[in-house]
C-alpha cells in the first residue's frame, strides 16, 4: 500500500495525488508540534461530531438548585448561573466553533484566490485597481471593521460569519496574486491558452490550483486569529446569541461572577486558547512541509 | 573629436540626478495618492456600512408605525432620495468638517464625544506599548544571542499565547488575580472616584495632568488603574516585537560581517548592539508602529473589561445600542489614527533606510 503510494512513477493521477497527500502527512508526522496540533484539531472535530455522547448533561438545561458550583466530580468544569454544566457547554460550543471557522474559511478563501488569481494573471489596470481595493481593506484594523459590520447588520452568528470574512478577504488575494504573477509566463500556461483555453479556465483549472498549498498554510495559520474575533464579537454580545454556548459569550455571561465563581468565565477561556494554539501548531507544521523557504525566515 | 568627455559626462550625472530628483518626487507623489485613495477608502466603507447595509435606515429613525408621507419627509430630510454618489460627497464634505452627527445614546454630537473619550485610550495604549518595547527589544536581542536559553524558550511561549488567548479573557483573569486575589492593582476605571474631577483636564491624560497639577495622589492612584490593563495589552505587543526582534537580530548575526567583527577581536557586547542592533533598528520602528497601531484596536476589548472611559468602550457601548452614529464615528477614528501610524511608520522607514529609498 505504502509503495504503491510512494511510486516514483505513479499510473494515474489519483495515485499521484495521494502520494503528494501521504508524503506531506508523513512529513508533518515527523514535526511533533504538528501532531500535538493535529491532534488537539481532531479532538475539537471529534468533539463536535460526537457532542451528545461526550456532554453529561444538556448545554441549555437549567438545574437551578445546582448554580455557580465550583468545578467537581459531577460537574468537571463547574456549573454557571443558571445551574447549566460548563462542561457540557463547552463541548457543545466545538460546534459553534468549528461552524464559524470552517464558515469564514470557505467564504473568505474563495473569493481572495479568485480575486487575486486574476489580479495576478491579467495585469495592468485590473491588477492595480483590484489590488487597491485589496490594500485598503488590509490596511483597515479588522477588528474594528468586523464590529462596524455586525452593528449594521444586527447582531448574529450569520452575521458574525459575513463581517468576519469580509475582512479575511484581502490576505489570500495578496497570497494568490504573488504566486499567479510567478507561472503567468510559464510555458504549461501558454501551452494551455495555445490549445485554446479561455482565460476562465486556464485561472480555474491551471493557475488556482498552484495556489492551494500557500492558501492552505495562511488558512490554518489565521484560524487562530479568526477563533478570537469570533469569541470577541461573542463577548461583546454581538455574535452567537443566548442560550447558544458560544465559548467568548459564555465568558461575557461569566464576568459578572469573575471575583468569586471564577471557573464560570475561565473555563470556556482555556477551550478558545487550546483551540488557537493547535491551529497556531499545525499551521506552522504545515508551513515547514510545504512551504520549506518560508519556515526559515521565522 | 574630442578629448573632453567632460562634458557629456556632467550631463550623464546632471540627467541622473535629475532622474533621482524626479523619481523621489514620483515616489512622494505616489505616496501621497496612495495614502489619500486608502484614507477615502475607509470613508467609503463607513459609508457603505451606514447608508447601505442597514435594511431601511429612515424606519430606524422614524419607526414602523409612521404614515407614508412621514416617512416621505424623513427620507428627504436624510437626503436619502438622492444619488447615493451624491450622498457619498456630503458624507465626506460633513466628516471634513468634523460634523459625525449626533449620537442617540449621549445626546452630543460624535466628534465631541471622541474627543472627549480618546485621551483615554491614547494613555493607556502609549503605556501598552512603552511596556513592549522597554521589555520586547532587550527580550528578543538576548535570545538571539543565546539561542535556546530560557528567554529563548520564553519568547517563543509567549508569541504562541500572544496569537491564542483571548485579550478581553485575559483582562478578566488578570481582574480575578491581581484585584480581587492579591489587591495588587486597583479595580476598573480609570480613578476612584473619590479623586475624580479634581484636577484640570488640560491633554486629558490622568497621569501628565496630575503631575502638571503637582498632585501625587492622584498621579499615583490614576497609575495604579493604569498598570493592569496597559500591561495586558503590553504583553501582546512584547509578544510580538520580541518575537521579531529575535528574529532580525538572527537574521544580522548570520552575517559575515558579524564574523568578521568577532574575528578582529570586537567585545561580543559591542558587536552584538553596535554591529548587529544598529542596522535593526529601522525595521524595528516598522514593527512598533504597527504593534502600536493594532494596540489602539486591541483597546476595544480591554477597555470593554476593564470599564475604560475610552473610545473602546464608547464603540462597544454605541454597539449594543444600535447608535449607528457614534459607532461609524468611533471605526472613522480608530481606522484613521490606524492607518495614519502605519503610513508613519512607512515614511520613517523610506527616510531612514537608504536600500528603501530606491
């Protein structure tokens, strides 16, 4: 199996494919900061699959008796105000997560690549203008954007989403552009345009491809930086709403007790913290594997 | 034929110097375009946000339950039944004239609010930011020239946590801990309020406005608000400027000419600040700035935890009362003032490297 995957001289593309795929696992296999990423990564998944088998207790069942308990062998992480069981909310909260990372990531990465692909492949005036556009948006603070966004949309994970990509954007288009304007000239790329390829097809079947293993790498790296605006536009109530358990909202619902029930806004804090960092892990990890120039410079 | 190049050789050097004066005027001019089209870029997306993303701005002010013909007039007194380019021009025309309406929350027009909310920040985003540098550059130097030392390891855990934890999170943690837990710090806002108002607000900063005052009390107490909250948004630009720091310093040392000092018997303290750091430090204004820069938008969070009477907290309370007004004013200023340092830090780094000037 494993030389079949390993051929120097594979018989199909689909073996070629999942040769490059096991090449890069088993390189990112040797880095143990990316397993530890990885693995938190898979956990997070798994967590968010399996969420009713691995949460003891409802995420939005009220046990009134049962409020603000500090952390115990009935309830790991304690209960809030409302009798609810951190534990389980948290649990419940990978999906929220997840949801929102996956979300922008699909949103975002899309239209940069698209954007800067063409940038990159047309040049001249549209180069300039779209790249304008782009630079405008990267210089703007994006945090500050995203909140600016959300008030004029109203409050909502949805929305929370659309304002977080809109100012994801800019990056990939930068990523996209630098790397098109390398193989523009390239001679597999006038092949295709000789054989009569539009230029659509020669960004969507030649150029944006190529792209893929730096988009990916930025992806993953930003991941964290994502988690955080989420959990911020959370917190300040303008992301999930109640009774959603949204881990920054859960934070924001346990400020008022952090003086004297202090697990209530931390624990969720560690679940936004170990999420970051196995993204921050894996994104590096990923980073040395395909991309060995840029790894270097750090 | 003759025997005197001269000539032609003057004009040679003339046409470039001339070439160079022209190609820096170019430079400036092209600055200068790229800055204002950045500057009318932002007032386009404040714009967009405030006039085209809400559903119906006119129901907003009026409410659901007015007649057509209310409606009708509120519209036209808004000037909304006009070209929405036109409607872009006197939006830019009113924000030039420092009019960002009036914010539905205070009652008083926006620009007054900031300005009466931005020295707030300013401090304790400027104390942030001291604290990075006095403490990031000495961190990164040292462990670039002791690679793998605890510092080393230090810096590299701390610009993994600087890129992971929660900022508003964090405050509250450090809230829990050095208020409550070891009454180290003194609580939320920015002074008790049995010194409030006593001295004269002549910048608005608490700590020079005490001191001009000669009240050490006050100066003393306004620090102690100061220190949790600068010192949490400290941390995330140490994190950052150590982390590069650490990595320009590698970077340098790598050279032969660091060798080459080594060799010719230079002490290892000399050749480390004088040989290594000194070509650094313009690449290091850039990081500052814009470590500084993103400071003023990590405010929001802090100063949302920590009840901070500045444009943060202003931002964050018109938010969550949907005051369209004072948040569009707040992202103008904050998004300004951000690209404004980071265009300074440009320039200063044109200026100073001559490989940029270019």
């Amino acid at each position: 199996m494993i030389d079949w995957l390993l051929d120097d001289s594979p018989s199909s593309r689909l073996q070629a494919y999942l040769g490059r795929a096991w090449r890069v696992f088993a390189a990112l296999l040797r880095n143990p900061l990316a397993v530890v990423g990885g693995f938190i990564i898979l956990v997070l998944i798994v967590m968010a699959i399996f969420a009713p088998l691995l949460a003891p207790y409802s995420p939005i069942g009220q046990d009134l008796a049962n409020r603000l308990m500090p952390p115990s062998a009935a309830h790991w992480m304690g209960t809030d105000e409302l009798g609810r069981d951190i534990y389980s909310r948290v649990v419940y909260g990978a999906r929220i997560t997840l949801m929102i990372v996956t979300m922008v990531a699909v949103i975002a990465a899309p239209i940069g690549l698209i954007v800067g692909a063409i940038s990159g492949y047309f040049g001249g005036w549209t180069d300039r203008v779209l790249m304008g556009v782009t630079d405008i948006f990267l210089s703007m603070p994006k945090l500050i954007l995203a909140l600016a966004f959300v008030a004029a949309l109203g409050p909502g994970i949805e929305n929370a989403i659309i304002a977080i990509a809109i100012t994801a954007w800019p990056a990939y288009a930068r990523i996209a552009r630098a790397e098109t304007i390398t193989f523009r000239d390239a001679e597999f790329i006038a092949a295709v345009r000789l054989q009569g390829a539009s230029s659509a097809r020669v960004i969507l079947r030649h150029v944006l491809p190529l792209c893929a293993s730096s988009t990916i790498i930025r992806v993953t790296l930003d991941m964290a930086g994502i988690i955080l605006t989420a959990a911020g536009l959370g917190f300040l109530g303008l992301g999930a709403q109640p009774p959603l358990p949204e881990w920054g909202a859960m934070i924001s619902r346990g400020r008022n007790f952090i003086l004297d029930q202090w697990w209530v806004a931390t624990m969720p804090g560690f679940a936004i913290i170990l999420v970051s960092l196995g993204f921050c892990f894996l994104g590096d990890g990923l980073r040395d594997v395909l991309d060995p120039k840029q790894g270097d410079k750090q | 034929m003759s025997f005197e190049p001269s000539e032609s050789a003057t004009d040679a050097r003339e046409g470039l110097l001339t070439s160079q004066l022209l190609g820096s005027a170019a430079a400036v001019l092209r600055f200068c375009v790229v800055t204002a089209a950045t500057f009318l870029g932002l007032l386009a997306i404040t714009f967009f946000i405030g006039r085209v993303v809400p559903i119906d701005p006119v129901l907003a002010v009026v409410g659901d339950r007015a007649s057509n013909e209310v409606y009708e007039a509120a519209r036209q007194a808004m000037g909304l039944d006009r070209p929405l380019i036109i409607q872009f021009f006197s939006y830019v025309g009113d924000v030039f004239t420092g009019n960002l309406g009036t914010s539905i929350s205070t009652g008083r027009p926006v620009t007054e609010d900031l300005a009466r909310f931005f020295p707030a920040t300013l401090e304790m985003a400027t104390i942030g930011i001291l604290i990075g540098v006095l403490l990031g550059v000495p961190m990164g130097v040292l462990a670039a020239t002791r690679q793998g030392s605890w510092v080393d390891q230090l810096i590299r855990v701390l610009g993994l946590l600087g890129y992971s934890v929660p900022a508003f999170w964090l405050g509250l943690v450090g809230l829990a801990v050095f208020y409550a837990g070891l009454g180290w710090v003194a609580g939320p806002g920015r002074i008790d309020i049995f010194y409030d108002g006593i001295v004269d607000p002549v910048t608005g900063l608490y700590l020079i406005d005490s001191l001009v005052a000669g009240e050490w009390d006050i100066f003393w107490n306004a620090l102690d608000h100061l220190m949790l909250p600068a010192s949490i948004l400290g941390f995330f630009s140490l994190a950052y400027i150590a982390r590069m720091t650490r990595s320009f310093m590698l970077d340098q040392l790598g050279h032969e000419y660091v060798t080459t000092a080594r060799v010719k018997g230079v002490p290892e303290r000399r050749v480390i600040w004088r040989h290594a750091f000194y070509p650094i430090r313009i690449q290091l204004i850039t990081v500052i700035g814009l470590s500084y820069a993103a400071l003023l938008e990590g405010s929001v969070m802090i100063e949302t935890v920590f009840s901070w009477p500045g444009i943060g907290n202003y931002l964050t309370n018109a938010l969550l009362n949907a005051d369209m007004n004072a948040v569009l004013g707040a992202t103008l200023v904050i998004g300004a003032v951000f690209i404004l340092i980071n265009k300074i830090s440009d320039v200063l780094y044109r200026i100073l490297d001559p490989r940029a000037r270019k």
